[in-house]
C-alpha cells in the first residue's frame, strides 16, 4: 500500500462543477470543459448492457484519465501517490467514489470507496473506466478486473492488456484476492 504525504501541487479545483440552474446545465471544468448530467445511479446502471457499456466505460475512464492529467498540470514524473490522489479527485468530480491504490507485489490494487452499490455491472463499469483512466494517463495498455464488489466499495486489479483475460478468468472461477494475486505472481 502507499504511504505518505502527497506533496505535489495541483490545479485548482475550486471552479471544476458548476451548476446554472437557470440553464438547466451542470459542467465539468478540469481537462476539457465538458457538459455532465446528473443522473440517478441505479438508472444509469440499468443502461449498462452489452459491448455498449464497455465503450461507455472506456470513453468515461479517457475523460477521467484526461482529467488526471490536467490536475497534474507541467508536473512530468508524479509520484504514484500523487497520481492516486488525482486519479481520486478526478472520480470524486463525476460522482464515481473515490479511490486508493495498493501495491501487493507488481500487482496494483484500486480499491474504490464511496461508489454506488448499483449491481454488477455498475461494478464492472467502474473497474473499466479505472483501467481506461489509468491507460490513458500513463499510455500503457492496462484494464481494470473486478475483483469484488461489496457494499459501497470495489476492488480493481491494474493489469496489463495481455493479463486481463486470464485474470478475470480467475476471478470468475471464484478465486479470491490472494489467490489472483499469487497466480499473477507466479505462485
């Protein structure tokens, strides 16, 4: 797990959510000005079906990974902490929870708290836009596999593209968090 003080400075967040209600439109301010609705979680979730909700999700973790980048501003090698921290702000800002990383070996664990408890797809959902967020920011080929949702939290292992099959294979074997973690270390 990280540990210590986020030291780094990032861009003001004081002016990102704005709601004109006099319009009838909430916007997102962070990387690229972007129009959000406001729509109840367990109606967004009926919503997610099919190859549809995976593009959704990897067009929302772009936008999410695009906002980690502009909270980073000019700051060209963040540490992981600092990373987190803006990849944590960024979902806080869309309503989607927010986020600590764990390491267990190579392995990276994401561990969402806060989200909506909207069934497994709205998990699943989650665990794509972090690896899509996650990709976008440090332009590696990375998924996000549910390892368990429970409550209003969710587990997320970072993989590479390549390990994602295999481990989402496990994962739905009914193999445990350990259990993944050490298949995916060699054990």
């Amino acid at each position: 797990m990280f540990h210590g003080v986020v030291t780094a400075t990032m861009h003001d967040l004081s002016g990102a959510f704005e709601a004109d209600l006099s319009a009838g439109r909430l916007t997102l301010r962070v990387g690229a000005e972007a129009r959000v609705l406001a729509v109840p979680a367990s109606v967004f979730a009926t919503l997610l079906t099919g190859d549809a909700a995976r593009l959704a999700a990897e067009q929302v973790g772009a936008a999410v990974g695009a906002d980690v980048k502009a909270l980073l501003g000019a700051d060209e090698d963040p540490s992981p902490e600092t990373v987190g921290f803006a990849l944590s702000a960024a979902l806080a800002l869309r309503g989607l929870g927010t986020l600590r990383l764990e390491r267990w070996g190579d392995a990276l664990l994401a561990v969402l708290e806060g989200v909506a408890h909207e069934g497994p797809a709205f998990a699943s959902f989650l665990a794509t836009v972090v690896g899509a967020a996650v990709a976008a920011v440090t332009g590696s080929p990375s998924r996000g596999v549910l390892l368990s949702a429970s409550g209003a939290e969710a587990k997320v292992l970072l993989v590479h593209d390549e390990a994602a099959a295999a481990v989402a294979a496990w994962v739905a074997e009914g193999q445990s968090q350990s259990a993944v973690l050490a298949r995916l270390h060699g054990g």
